[in-house]
C-alpha cells in the first residue's frame, strides 16, 4: 500500500484530505506545519507529499527546498496545495522540483487522479530498463499506458516495405521515430572495405531511430529491412514534445541511451578480444533473444550472411563454427534454420 504524507495547517482540510485518500486505499500519515512535515518526511519515506503552500513555521516552499536537498527525499513526488496560483508562484514551485499544484476548493476525483498518476510515474522512474531498443520500447509502452506520453500510434502513417528496401541512411536527417508493426529490420555501417557490420536488430514492438532524434545528429547507421516490414512513421515534434514535456521522463530516456552506448561498446571489445567461437555463441543468442519471444527451441530465421556481419567475420568462418556447434551438440541444423540446444552451454564457452 502506499503512504502518503499530507501537510496542512488547516485541521479540518488536513483530516479530510486523509480520509479521502484512505478511502482511496491509501496508508495516510499528516503534518500540521512545515517543520514537523519536513520531521516525519526524513523518517518515514513517503511514497508521496502532499502539501500546503501558505503555513505557519515554515511554508511549503521552505519543505520541498529542504527535501529536494536531502538524498533521502529528493526524489518522492511533490503535490502542492494552494488557495490560488499566480504565474510567479507556479513557476517558483516547478523550477524547485514540485510535481503538480491543486487549488483550493478541489474535487476529491480530481486529487485521486493526480496523485495516482504521479505514483505511476514514479514507478516507471524507478523500474530498471535494459540498456537497449527493447528497454526503450518496454519504457515507451509503460508511459503510453499510464498516460505520461499521449502518442497514439493509430493517428500516423504507416509503411510498408518489402526486404532489402532502406529505412532510412548513414548521414541523412532524422524525420521520424520508427515503430515496427510486423517483420525485422536491421541497423548496419560500412567499414572503409565496404563489409558490412550490423549494429543492431529489431523486431515487432520495437522503437527505433529515437538516438539521432535525441541527439539532433544525422544518422550514424543504415537501417534496412529483413523481413517484409509495416512501420508507423511517428513525427519528430511529436515525439521530442512528448519526450521533453517531463524533464524527469527527458533523464530516464538519456540514462537509457548511455547504457546503450555502453552496451555497444563492450560488444565491440568483446569482437575485438573473444574468440571466434565465443562471439558466434554470443550472437546466436543475441538474435535467438532478439527474435523470438519464448525462451524454447524456436529456430533462428536469419540469413547466414547477416549472422555474420552481426558477428563481425566472414560467412566462410562462421559456417565452420556452426558445424563445430553442430558436432558438439550446442545447435541443430534443419532446412537451414538454426535452433539451439543448450543455450547455457553455449552462453558460457570457455574459448
């Protein structure tokens, strides 16, 4: 259950704000001024604040300074309550940290819906998002549904294209977030010898092409299609608009893409120091993970040629250890599809 901290120097406010949010299944502690507010806040960690501007003591400016200093607090959703809002006093309280204002008189709906959206928000602030396009897909999902990012992919265009057609090129100006409906696409850059090497993968639910958005560069890959592909085409402004609407939602999205590089470039030492074996075990069941949902025995429906670009090796070289796998039981080869046996074992080749 969360708890929740109200602060009011106003009995009657105080007590009745306590029994609405109870009734709302809340766990409700209260204050009746800023300085015992700032006490129990420190002590007990409250999921969220609700709090007072105008009090006696210490006003609620002076609580959410305070609690914005302290690591302990820093971070727990802030609603202020107040009898009116001028410009000045809205902005004061943003740039200070506070997440929302409700004015006095407030419909009960109206507080039960802020509060319960800024616990979601906090929730999906403080889930742990793998550092990669799935991550940023598994994040943008969990923002769409609790309504912290309104982008409606039925209101964009659609593009179907068919295999081997480009999405978009090395260089060129982002236009669009890419969302991938159906089919595989795969991200790749050109070496100086003009080999291929593929940068990353994507299946139906993925977003892509967000890096460049963010970052307003050009492209630093070529993303190309697979499988027949149907992409919705969402507009840069709608995406930059919903992304930095939210400064916190903003952060979330950047930690995210510095794992992400992060990530990229421990795969690139590991192409420049493991074995041939080991970064061929490594991909396999990176693309297994990548396209396919179950954990099972589903096969790998990817072309030799692109395994190995993913690989970083040539396609003579990586037919040779897969019959290396094959022999040692680690895979199975049927009709050309590759399905793995023991994805431990392969995981954790010693050479």
């Amino acid at each position: 259950m969360k708890r929740i901290l109200i602060i009011d120097d106003h009995n009657e406010i105080r007590e009745n704000i306590a029994e609405i949010l109870s009734l709302g299944g809340y766990d409700t502690f209260t204050a009746e001024n800023g300085k015992r507010g700032v006490e129990l806040a420190l002590a007990e960690k409250p999921d969220l604040i609700v709090c007072d501007i105008m009090m006696p003591e210490l006003d609620g400016y002076g609580v959410l300074h305070l609690l914005r200093k302290n690591p302990g607090t820093e971070h727990i959703p802030f609603i202020f309550l107040t009898a009116k809002v001028d410009r000045s006093d809205f902005r004061k309280g943003m740039e200070m940290g506070a997440d929302d204002f409700i004015t006095k008189p407030f419909d009960d709906i109206e507080l039960l819906n802020a509060i319960e959206i800024r616990l979601k928000k906090q929730d999906i602030l403080q889930q742990k998002y793998a550092g990669d396009d799935k991550g940023v897909s598994e994040l943008m999902k969990d923002l769409k549904q609790s309504g912290l990012i309104s982008l409606d992919l039925e209101q964009y265009d659609t593009e179907l294209l068919a295999r081997r057609q480009q999405v978009y090129s090395e260089g060129k100006r982002p236009k669009y977030l890419y969302y991938l409906k159906s089919g595989k696409v795969k991200s790749y850059k050109m070496n100086e010898d003009g080999k291929e090497y593929i940068t990353n993968l994507y299946s139906p639910g993925d977003y892509f092409g967000y890096l460049a958005l963010l970052e307003n560069t050009t492209y630093e890959d070529t993303a190309e299609v697979l499988e027949d592909a149907e992409l919705v085409l969402i507009s840069k402004d709608d995406f930059l608009q919903a992304v930095y609407q939210d400064l916190t939602i903003a952060s979330k999205f950047i930690k995210l893409i510095t794992r992400d590089v992060k990530e990229k470039e421990e795969r690139l030492l590991h192409l420049a120091y493991d074995s041939l074996r080991k970064r061929v075990a490594k991909a396999l069941i990176d693309i297994h993970n990548k396209f396919n949902k179950d954990t099972g025995g589903s096969p790998i429906d990817i072309s030799r040629e692109d395994i190995a670009q993913y690989v970083g090796t040539a396609t003579e070289s990586l037919i040779r250890t897969l019959s290396d796998f094959k022999s040692e039981k680690l895979v199975e080869i049927k009709e050309g599809k590759i399905r793995i046996i023991d994805p431990a074992k392969l995981g954790n080749l010693l050479y």
